[in-house]
C-alpha cells in the first residue's frame, strides 16, 4: 500500500478515537452550558480531579482506572450538586451579574489547580492497565486500545445518557428548563432541583473523563486548561444541548487534529482545528444539530 494512503487511514482511525475522547471531555459542558446556560469554566478542574484520584487508587491499589471513573461517578454528583447549590443562592437567585458567577468557577479552577500542584508537584502522573500498551493490527490499520477502549466506552455512555434525556421524565425536564422554567413550575417541578441534578450529571461525567485522560496520556495539574476552548467550541458546533450533534463535531475535530499532526506536524493542530471550528460555524452559526 502507498504510505500515503496508509498514513491518511491510520490517521483517521486515530482522529475517530481520539474524538470519541473528545466527546467524553464534552459531555459535562454540553449539559451545564448547553442546557443549564451555566458556564461552567471550572470544567477541567473536575477533569484533573477525576484524574488524580484515578492516579491515587491505580498506584496505591492497583485498580483499573476506568472501574475507578465509574465508582466515583456518586461522589462527583453530590460534589457537582453542593457545587451548584453554593453558585445558586450565592449569584443565580439574586440575580447577580452572570460574570460574577464567572468568577466564582474561574476561582474554583485556581483553587483546584493549586491544590493538585501542592499536593502533587508539577511532575506528570500516569497510570498502569494492560491495555495502555497493546495496539490492534487491522492490516496497515493500527488501533491502540488506550485511545479505543476509552472512546468505545464513552460513545456508549452518550448513547444511555440520550435515552435518559428522551425517555425519562427527569430527562425531558433538564432539556427544558432552560427554554420554559416557568412550564416546569407549572407542572409542580422545581427548575432548581432540576438543574441541581442536571449539574451534579454533568459533574459526575467529567470524572469518568478525567479517568479516560490519564489512560491516554500522563497528566499534569495544568493540563486541563489545554481542554477549556477545546470543550465549549464542540458543544456550541455541534449545537448547544445535543448530544449527537456533539459527538459528530468531536469526531470532525478529532479527525482534523490527526491529519494535521501527522501530514504537518503536532504544532499546527490546534490552529487549524479552531479555524475549521469558526469557518464551520460562520456557514452554520446554530451549530451542526442546533436546536
């Protein structure tokens, strides 16, 4: 085979994987931001922390680290639901300026940052599975399981996370209650407990994402703020709220990002992954399935 041709397929293969990551990272702000209107930029501290105590357990016990993400998806929804409860009757009830409660997750993310570095230094952390290591060969397709196991798994939470969404009760109330609180009161529901739950989900997700990082690559306590930009673009291109439009423009972004490193080199990624985000925006403004 032409190695050109052969360096486009296993770049798309990575590209895919590595968007099915994305789609992971994504979930949380797709939920707090797309559907709560909270921006959340506090998200990668939560990544970080679900990271790190993936990290603790793995070194210390041995555990696998996505068996980890998944125990501590209760813990990171109660966090997530007194994090909300304090941004609530702090800023969201009085009314106060929607940059003060900026603020007050961009002070959650200092807070974080620092706290992991005290703790942890600024040394990169990894952890150990045994399917860090092995790659799947498909004739020239090389797959390696760290980046598949993660996107496979994380596609298959969406997907379960949609149906929540459309087919419960508690769902088709998150998805509204930002377009109609006032029909929710109406219905003897409480758009605070609502969006309570609905931020104590998006919390507990970003954890099991945190999980799938440090699989992928070692981590450091500032390398969450690399994903800040990263997470907001995909949930706004692929429409604010929607979980397939979501995953597809991950996948767009993943696939771009690979054939850029591999056909230009690692450094122009980002730049031509957010030009491919504003031109795709600028034709479609609403987003790929925006609502």
């Amino acid at each position: 085979m032409d190695v050109s041709l052969d360096l486009l397929l296993n770049a798309l293969v990575a590209g895919l994987l590595l968007g099915g990551f994305y789609a992971a990272v994504t979930v949380g702000v797709s939920i707090s931001f797309g559907m709560l209107d909270i921006v959340n930029i506090a998200h990668p501290a939560f990544l970080m922390l679900g990271s790190y105590i993936s990290y603790i357990v793995n070194a210390n016990f041995g555990f696998d680290p996505i068996l980890t993400g998944v125990v501590m998806l209760p813990a990171f929804y109660l966090l997530g639901t007194a994090v909300y409860q304090v941004y609530h009757v702090s800023f969201e009830r009085r009314g106060n300026d929607p940059l003060r409660g900026l603020a007050f997750f961009f002070g959650l993310l200092f807070i974080a940052e620092v706290g992991l570095i005290l703790v942890f230094g600024v040394d990169y952390r990894l952890v150990q599975a045994i399917y860090i290591g092995p790659t799947l060969h498909f004739g020239y397709v090389d797959v390696p399981l760290r980046l598949l196991f993660p996107a496979a798994i994380a596609l298959l939470a969406i997907a379960g996370l949609q149906l929540f969404l459309s087919r419960t009760f508690i769902g088709r109330a998150i998805m509204a209650v930002s377009q109609d609180e006032l029909a929710l009161r109406l219905m003897s529901v409480s758009p605070v407990r609502i969006k309570r739950i609905a931020f104590g989900v998006s919390i507990a997700t970003t954890a099991v994402a945190g999980a799938f990082l440090i699989i992928i690559q070692p981590v450091e306590p500032s390398i969450g703020r690399e994903y800040i930009g990263r997470v907001f673009a995909i949930c706004v291109l692929g429409g604010m709220g929607s979980f397939p439009g979501m995953v597809i423009a991950a996948m767009l972004l993943g696939i771009v990002e690979s054939l850029t490193a591999t056909f230009s080199g690692p450094s122009w990624s980002p730049a031509v992954a957010f030009g491919f985000l504003l031109l795709t925006l600028a034709v479609r403004p609403s987003g790929l399935l925006g609502r």
